[in-house]
C-alpha cells in the first residue's frame, strides 16, 4: 500500500509541475495544433521547438515579408496564427513522410495528398443529402430537391472531409510534444486580442458572432435576425458581425470555411455551437435559451 501511495504521490507532483498548455494559459489564442504545446523558457529566437525541427523568429519575419501587402497588418497582430500555421506545414510534411506520400511531390502536392488519404474513407449517405435539404430550404432559394441534391452531396462531402482532417489533427495535437516561448506567446496573446470578437468573448458576457459578406444571400437575410437579438438582448448579449472578405486572417482564426457561421459563446467565452448557413429566428433562440437567454 505504501508503494502504491508513492507512487500516486509522485505521479502527481509531475503532474503539478507539468508547464502549462497555450490552451490553458492563454485560452482561445491557438486554434488548432498548438493547442497542447507546452509555454516553457526557450530563448529568445526561437519560437517553437519539437523533435526534428524549431521555429525562430527570423522565419516569421521571412514569411511575413512574402504576405500580399493587404494581408500584412492582419497578419502582424496574428502572428501566433502564422507560428501555428508554419509549425502545422511543417508536422503534416513529416506525417506525410511517414505515410510513403510524398515522392516526386512537391510540399503543397503532399500535404494535399496526404489530406485525401487521411480522409479517403469518408462518404455521404441519401438520408443524409435529404435532411440537409430540409432543413436548408431557403438558403438553395427553394429549388427542387433533384435539382440541387448533387451539389448538396458534394458540398456535405468535402465538410466530411474536413472534419475527418480536423479529427486527424486534434489526435496528433495530443501525441505531440511541442515546446512554444513563454515570452513572446505572452506577448501576442495580448496583441492577437485585440480584434471585435475576442473583446466581444472575453466581455463576461454571453456572444453570437455572425462571420459572413455583403452580398451573400443567406448572410443578408440574417442581418434582420442580428439587429432584433441586438434589441430584444442589447444589455445581456454582445451580437457582432465579422466580414470575413475584410478580416481573412480572424475568419481563419475562427476555421471558417464557408459563409454564413453562426458561432455562440457563453459567459466564459467558451465556443457552444456553431452552425453554417442560415439560421432561422426560432433556430436561433433555441441555442440562447438552452445558454440562459429567455
């Protein structure tokens, strides 16, 4: 018995002295594969370090420099975005590598080739095309099923395909050991805050954020939807619409792939659902009332 207890004891005194994750210290800031790396000393100029390769500073700098002009002062208050994007290239290099998928490829060819073996076993059912299609009458202006079921196939498809590489990801997150520098993480955390939806989150209250565009169909007929929950919950619920033509690099963020994305967050500034196209009124306070928002 004592044996055991010592070794309980032990087991978690590491534990306890585990450095903490991005995810925990800075919850939000990682959106993906650096969402488990360890916050440790590291110096100055380098950012991320993990078996086989690191990251330093200079090499943000150089990618930085190759932006399209447009996107550079995003990017500058997202460079923690641009250190998980490089670092991720980089371990799905390495697991494509692993796989036997890379020959004669270039880097882009493999990483998109290795996302179809990762997802090749992914397919849509009828029943499954039909639901969609019911429930998403308006936003296919309510043409007839036979007419729009292939497109709906393929569009329910690649969202399969998607998740599965998302899926893919969150495992190899958990099985990887990534060390990212605490001081500078500590830095863009503040900086990478600074944007309508994480000020929106972190307010105490609970948010629905709308990412979408002028012009899009379903993203305007939401907008009436928006403007009556700012004024039936103007002192209870923070509602922002994000462009995403104007803030690519927050929608990327946020892992928007397609518009209109209903995102909800609680009190806390925790994700609770999310919903893509359009979302009917009745639709929408079901979610705010299951979160407290008669």
């Amino acid at each position: 018995m004592a044996m055991w207890l010592t070794a309980i004891a032990g087991a978690d005194a590491a534990f306890a002295s585990a450095p903490p994750t991005v995810e925990s210290r800075y919850p939000g800031l990682a959106s993906g594969i650096l969402k488990s790396a360890r916050v440790m000393n590291l110096p100055a100029t380098v950012l991320l370090k993990t078996d086989g390769f690191e990251i330093r500073a200079a090499d943000l700098d150089r990618m930085l420099q190759k932006a399209p002009p447009e996107l550079k002062p995003q990017l500058e208050k997202n460079r923690f975005y641009l250190l998980e994007q490089e670092a991720g290239r980089r371990i799905i290099l390495r697991e494509a590598q692993a796989a036997g998928v890379t020959g004669g490829l270039s880097e882009d060819q493999a990483v998109q080739r290795f996302f179809r073996h990762v997802s090749e076993n992914v397919s849509v059912s009828d029943p499954e095309v039909r639901e969609f299609y019911d429930a998403n009458k308006e936003m296919v202006g309510g043409a007839p099923f036979d007419q729009v079921s292939g497109v709906i196939r393929q569009v329910l498809l690649q969202n399969k395909k998607d998740e599965s590489v998302q899926q893919y990801f969150a495992a190899l997150e958990k099985r990887l050991v990534v060390h990212v520098n605490g001081e500078w993480v500590k830095a863009q955390y503040s900086v990478a805050r600074n944007n309508p939806v994480d000020k929106a989150r972190t307010s105490g209250r609970p948010t629905l954020v709308e990412f979408g565009a002028s012009g899009c169909v379903p993203c305007d007929m939401m907008q009436p939807i928006l403007d009556k929950l700012r004024k039936t919950h103007s002192e209870r619920l923070n509602v922002v619409f994000v462009h995403v033509g104007e803030e690519k690099i927050l929608a990327a963020r946020f892992g928007i792939r397609a518009i209109p994305v209903q995102v909800f967050f609680d009190h806390q500034g925790k994700e609770v659902f999310r919903h893509e196209g359009f979302f009917a009124e009745t639709e929408v306070n079901k979610v705010l009332n299951k979160m407290g928002l008669q």
